[in-house]
C-alpha cells in the first residue's frame, strides 16, 4: 500500500482535486503510522493538505491512543519548517473521552472549524481561543471571542480584556515560575490574570457560570481561595 492514491485525489489541479473523505483519510493515515509511507510521498501529501486547508471531517485522527509515530510526525525538525495538517488534528484528540475539553487555535478562522469537527467526533461540550502560539492560553490584556459547543449547540461570546496592562505572554526577562507563583511566594499580577483568564472559558464551558464574566470571577475566586480549599480537602 502507498500514499501515491491518495496524493493524486488531493494534488490534482484546478478543479479537478478535493479533499479526502474521513474514510480516505483513516485509510491514508494508517499508510502513515505503520511506516509504510515513502519519505517523499509523505513530505507532499502533508504539504498538499496544508495547501488545500481543512476540514472538519478531514480533520481527524483515528486513534484510540496517542501514536509515537504521531508526535514524531509532528517534530519540527523532520519538517521543511511548516507546519502541516497534523498540528491541527492534533488538537482534536482525546484519548481519555474527558466529557468537556479546550482548544487553542492560531488562526481565528479555525475556532469554527474546531468546533464543527468536535461535534463530528460525538464531542458536545468544548470551549475553544485564539491563544498564545495556538495554545489554550488567554492574553489578559485583549478582548478575545469564546468559540464553544455548550450541550451540543454552538455559541459564539465576546470575553473582556482583564487589565490594561501591554504586555506579551511570555517577555524574554520573565521569569515566573509555576510551583511559586502556585505557593505565592512569587507574585505577579500579569501572570495570576493569565491563570485565571485562561480558567474561565473553561469554568464557563463546565456551566459553572450564565457567563465568561461570571465564569473569570469564579476562576479568579477559586485561585484566591486555592490554600484554602486545598486544606479543607485534605
């Protein structure tokens, strides 16, 4: 078996090209994860579907566990230094069937798409932002808009920056470490906005709170009270 049917279905041209249905992609992905695939085939084919862009069927794995061979797929040193489909599909996985998960997109046009193929994947309750580098991770500091699936629908919100302040995610002079800032022997107020802004999409997507607003006050809450809860639970 080789790549070479399914290269030519999606590197036809103008016109003549599409893309894979799921069951063409399951099949040419597991072409692809038992190393059966030609370096060269292969290198053109992830190319090929970065070029064509995504899908929300198209972008899904099927694994019931994470593949080595996934993340080796993935290492950007085995790359021409793009990035290829599977970043994005990587994303979509689950292995632990979590009820309620989160996602972190780069491009604001994915929020959607993510959204539409977690409901193709049979998952319901998802919370999805643009974040630092594609990663869940909130900028307190910008107005974001909360891509999610509550119960299955789709719901779009706007989410108010949480300070002022001008700040990168990550300055090259910051050095905020987590176990610290956690104990509060370290503090910092831009850091503890990013935990807590970060938290509330996902309390609001736990339908913990009507609201994002009332979802970052819970999560700023409960990051306020972190000592304590962690007494009376233990």
């Amino acid at each position: 078996m080789t790549l070479n049917p399914y290269l030519s279905i999606i590197a036809r041209g103008k016109g003549r090209g599409r893309s894979l249905t799921q069951a063409e992609a399951q099949e040419a992905m597991q072409i692809i994860l038992q190393g059966k695939a030609a370096p060269e085939a292969l290198g053109a084919f992830l190319m090929v579907l970065r070029y064509r862009g995504k899908t929300a069927p198209i972008t899904y794995l099927p694994l019931e566990t994470l593949s080595p061979l996934g993340f080796e797929l993935l290492n950007p040193r085995r790359r021409p230094g793009l990035r290829s489909c599977l970043n994005t599909v990587r994303r979509m996985w689950n292995p632990t069937g979590a009820p309620a998960s989160v996602q972190g997109v780069f491009h604001p046009s994915y929020r959607g798409l993510q959204a539409c193929a977690a409901e193709a994947l049979g998952q319901h309750t998802l919370s999805i932002i643009k974040g630092g580098d594609g990663e869940f991770e909130r900028h307190p500091g910008k107005e974001i808009e909360v891509f999610a699936l509550w119960n299955g629908q789709h719901h779009a919100t706007k989410a108010p920056a949480r300070q002022s302040q001008i700040r990168r995610l990550l300055e090259v002079s910051d050095d905020i470490d987590a176990v610290t800032l956690w104990t509060g022997a370290q503090q910092d107020e831009f850091a503890e906005a990013t935990v807590t802004g970060t938290a509330g999409p996902a309390v609001w997507i736990l339908d913990a709170a009507s609201d994002v607003q009332g979802a970052d006050f819970l999560a700023r809450t409960l990051w306020e009270e972190r000592h304590g809860n962690q007494r009376r639970t233990a």
